[in-house]
DNA sequence: GTAGGTCTTTACAACGTTATACAGGCGCTT
DNA sequence: AAGCGCCTGTATAACGTTGTAAAGACCTAC
C-alpha cells in the first residue's frame, strides 16, 4: 500500500500538517522536529501524491508539447531541447504530435488531448488564427514557429524572411543565376509561405528570375516529398543551377534525385537546406543549411510558459526572435572549400 | 472559472452523483434525464477534472515513454509508434530521455522523474538487472530492447542475434570475407553485446575471421561515432570488404568516412545498418538495413502496460518478440540490383 | 510574575471526483 | 392487494494534499 502523510503523521506522532510543512520546507519547523518528521518519512519510504497536490494547488507540473512529427529530426532534436529545458525547472514533458493537420492542431491547443498539463507549447503548420480566437483553455500557450497573424500568445520563432534571404543570398553570391524552391506547401503553411517569400524578395532584389516553374509545392515535407519535388523540376525541363528546399530532409531528398540524374552536387546544382539536421553533416556530400538554434528556442518556450504561470497575466504577448546563422558545408563549396564548415 | 460538477448538478436541478453518472455513462439513467444533464454539461461546457479523477481512482491516463535520445530517428519514429498506440486506448503519452546513461535510467525505473504514471515504458541501455531487482514502484514496466536477464518484467524486443546473424549472412553470401563490426559499446550495453555475438557466430560457422581487430567499440552510437570507428579500421591498416554498423546513423556516418577515403560502397565495401530509419533511404547510396517493426513494437509496448494495469497481476511476465527483416538496398547490392528494393 | 509578543504546531475545510449505501418509485408475482 | 425486487436517483464519505485560522509553547520585558 502506498504511504500517505496520514502514515507518517500516525508514525512520527505529529500532525499531518506538520509532516506536510517538512516536506515542503516551511520556514518555521524546528530543527529537532523536522529531523524527527524526516526519520518517519525515510523509514515509510513516503513521496508525495501528485493527483492530491495537484488537485490541491491546481498545478501539475506537466507542459505539453505538440509537434507536426517526430520523424523530422528537427523536431526530434527541438523536443529534446525542450525536456532539458523543462526539467531544469522541474517540469515534466508530455509530448504530442499533431500530424501538422489543422483539425488536430484545433483539438490540441483547446486541451482536448491533454487535460492535466499547466502550459502547452505548440508548433503548428495549418492552423489559423480564427482557430484560437474563440480559444476558451486558459492554460498558457506558446507558439512555435512564426505566425504572421497578431494574436494575444507568446511567438518563438526565427526570422524565416531573413533566414531564407540570407540562404538564397549565398547561393547568388557564389555566382548561381537560377535557384529552385522546393517545398511551398500545397495547403496552407505559415513558414513555408515566408521561406518563399524570402526566397523570391531576395532574388528580385538580384534581378534574378523568381517565376512559378521554380517553385515546387508539396503534401508533406519529408525525404520522399523532396525526391518528388526535385523530379519535377527535372522532368519539367528546367535546370537550375541551384535549390533551397524547405527543409533538410527535403533537401537530402532532392540531392538523391540529383544523383540519380547523374547531377553533380554542388558543380551542377547547389543545395541549400533549412533546419541542420544532424542528417545532414554525414551524407556523401555535405549539406549547407540554415541552422537554427534549437536548444535556444526549447529554452525561451519553456521559460515563456513559466512565465505566464508566474501570474502576471497581464504582460503583453511577447515575439521572441531566436538567433539562427548560415552553416556553409560541401552542397554550396565542394569538399575542399567545406572542410573546415563541417560540423 | 472552471466549471465542476457540482454546478452542472446546480443548472441542472439533480444531484453531483447524477451527473457523474451520465458523464460515466452508468447504465442505469433514464434517457430523459441522461438528455436533460448533458444539455447542462453542453450549455456550461464542463469537462472532467482529471487531477480529481485521478485522486479518487488512482489512475492518470498517462504512461511514460522513456528513451536513450531523440536525436535518433528510430527513437523518434519509435515514439510516434507509441503515442499513436496510446492514442487509440485513450492513453496520453509522457517522454522523457536518458541519453543512455545508467543513473538517468535508474531514476526513471524507480519513478523518481515522472510520478504522475500508470505504467512506464523503458528503453534501456546500460541498466543492470541488479538496477531493477529493488524495485519498489508498484507502476507496471515495460522493457523494451532485448534483455539477457531474467526479471519480472514484460520485455518487447526483436531477436538481437538472429537479426544480427542475418545481416551478415546476407554479406557472407555475397561473397565478402571480412567484416568488420562498428558499434561494440565502450560501457556495458545488453543489445550491442548481443548484436556482436551475431555476428561473431555467423562468421565463425561460415569459417570466416571474427577477430577484435575487426570490432569498432565507441561511446556513443551517432553518425559522428561511427564515422571514428570507420576511420580508426581504416586507419589500422585493415581493409574489410563489408561493415556492419550497430545502427543505420553509424552506418552512414561511416559510409560518410569511406567516401572521404575515396572506396566505393558497394563496389570495395559493403555496409549494412540496423533500423532501417528515413535516412537511409535517400542518400547517395542507399542503405540496406535490418528493419524492425517499429510500429508492432510501439503497439505492443503499450498493450503489454495496459494489461497489466488490467489487473491480472499474476500472470507471468512475458517476453514478445516483434518482427524484423532484412531490406536491401544499394549498400550491399549496387544501385541497378537494388532498384526495386528501395523504399 | 505576568502581559504581550513571536514562533511552532494543530484542527479543519476545501480542491473535484467516484463508491457506497440507501431511499423512493414502479412493476411483477402470488 | 400486499409483498418483493429491481431500477433510478441521492446523500455522504472518502482519495491525499495544502491554506487558513487559531491554539499552544516559549521567550522577553516591565
């Protein structure tokens, strides 16, 4: 049977606040008592009921956190950030993955899928802004990812414009006069749409073609969509001298394809992936890829979060911008030129 | 506020018992008066108070999904296998990641990281049987990964040395006469050792070398550790014709070394990995790889908790062995062979 | 020596739910 | 028509914890 307070009370001969006062460290607790309370506790082997204090203090102790999926190794490697993150504040870690489907989204952020949590952490790819609007859960919610829409929630997000100007920027500064998109999402999706836009800003600004037939759409955003996507392009005739994918994936995908169309990576066509995904310092050919910092991103929405459960509830939602950089490896300067780049 | 029980009985003009009745679907309510509380408990738009819940039944919903790391991607795919299982009994999942390390799996076997569990699924990596011999957590455990001891404990796990075996059978009947093993962990590790023993007994019963000089140990088992442990082979001097790597990361990370070193895969070596994760499915040279059925062994995994939170506390524990196969691919067949195997 | 204050401990209620035991009401049997 | 049992709904007591308020112990100062 599990031992209760009530044991150790019984045992120790005190009352059972006392017991509980020991075991939240309250101030005023003798020295002599509070040895004596913590004999009993050692010798019934106590620990406390989470349901109880929970049910008590209406805290849980428990974030959630829900991603489109786990497959993507960004993802993976964001939700490992974030466990850290929340067990350095003694948090615990319920995950979720959302499938990036609206409909899921929508069950997730109003608690239908997690009812025990005290802040939830979301990353979502269809959802729209009417969806929260009528948001009645008053748990915290933090958003992953940028959203261009203004609505009263915390954003963790890098600059995506900037991010994929900055990756399509190198790409024309190492002479490329025709670079690819892959992966504009066939539904809605708020960063796919910006890493366009960032694309196509940046290559006007060059006096650089930015039409349609280098834009690749896609259902999903794995390996297999950017093997599709680059097929496409290929079987359309087109030859770019150079591709920015949507993702690292994506771009291992497309650089699969190259190969089996007897492409040279990065002598015929350069590629330039988003996310730098472990994945990626290991194929036969490197990938250059804008590197976000996830463990600062898993930090902020955690420490976010907290905040709003701190109870200054008034504070305005803030829009956090996480620091990214440009990691230069073999698919944009050959192996020579990236030896020092890998990582 | 928050809506209880208690003030969908007061809207509608019953008692608390009545409404947890309709909201429990007990059998005996009038269809009258079952219509009557739920048009209250839409109108109030009350939802169950898990914590409570919780509190008065003892059970959360929730199960811990505990994991070596999420930065690999089998572990990633691993957990989406179970959180879909748990999904479909209504089960919430809690992750939480070791990194491999005994002490981290210790605390989570005793419970002391997440309490708030029915039951706990636990991947381990260096944990001893002596680990969990004093185990007082009364939650029920599920091990995953194959265990050679013997404990009162569900395992779920493929056949280590059978599957191990395979892989280097395929090799041997390719005609390779030196292969090498890159993986053998530095620490204590119950599957690598196993994985080892299959390949030692494979070799030796088709009279081939299975000498230390081709085992790789290494600390870690990410694409960077198997990329030293190829080069340290290399370096050695040996020239094995085939590798077989603890995990498809090794294995790519390893290929990764052999393309630096100018051999061909699979012309000069072959490699085979274990897991069959996305990855090795679109790189320059596909990866051949030992497939376990991930979303078997998330499903058992889950059914084996639920069952034993069943009741049925005297049922012996059971060893479940999941599927695996081998799929082959360019690593060991070349791009022209291995068309159709490619998935 | 006692009043007044501080420090320590206690009793009790409450958090929201479900289990138990019981009270009516109804229909069926005899 | 009375008795019996079943069906439906109700009051109440838990589950284990913490906050509140108050009681008790102890000390200081006049």
């Amino acid at each position: 049977m599990r031992v209760s307070l009530k044991d150790v009370a019984a045992h120790a001969g005190v009352s059972i606040k006392t017991v509980s006062n020991v075991v939240n460290n309250y101030q005023h607790v003798t020295p002599a008592m509070r040895e004596r309370v913590q004999r009993s506790i050692d010798v019934l082997g106590y620990r406390p009921n989470l349901a109880a204090r929970h049910l008590r203090k209406g805290r849980t102790g428990i974030i959630a956190l829900a991603l489109p999926e786990l497959g993507n190794p960004y993802f993976a490697e964001l939700a490992a950030a974030v466990i850290d993150a929340a067990a350095a504040h003694e948090y615990i870690v319920l995950l979720d993955h959302t499938g990036g489907y609206r409909e899921q989204e929508v069950l997730v952020s109003q608690g239908f899928r997690a009812r025990v949590i005290d802040g939830l952490i979301l990353s979502p790819i269809e959802l729209e802004a009417e969806d929260l609007r009528d948001r009645a859960e008053n748990v915290p919610l933090v958003l992953l990812g940028e959203r261009d829409y203004d609505l009263p929630y915390d954003h963790i997000a890098i600059d995506n414009v900037a991010a994929a100007r900055a990756a399509v920027r190198h790409l024309v500064e190492l002479g490329r006069r025709e670079v690819a998109f892959i992966g504009a999402r066939r539904g809605r999706s708020e960063p796919a749409q910006l890493r366009v836009r960032g694309w196509r800003e940046e290559l006007t600004a060059a006096g650089l073609p930015a039409d349609d037939g280098l834009v690749a759409a896609t259902d999903g955003w794995g390996h297999a969509d950017g093997a599709d996507a680059m097929r496409r392009i290929l079987e359309s005739g087109r030859r770019p001298d150079a591709v920015f994918a949507y993702n690292d994936p994506m771009a291992i995908g497309a650089m699969r394809v190259l190969f089996e169309w007897g492409l040279r990576v990065p002598e015929d066509i350069a590629v330039v992936g988003f996310d730098d995904v472990v994945e990626g310092h290991f194929g036969a050919v490197t990938l250059t890829s804008v590197s976000p910092d996830k463990e600062a991103i898993g930090r902020l929405a955690v420490e976010s979060v907290l905040e709003r459960l701190g109870g200054n509830e008034v504070s305005e939602p803030h829009r956090v911008w996480a620091d990214y950089r440009l990691v230069e490896r073999e698919s944009t300067l050959g192996r020579a030129a990236a030896a020092d780049g890998r990582g």
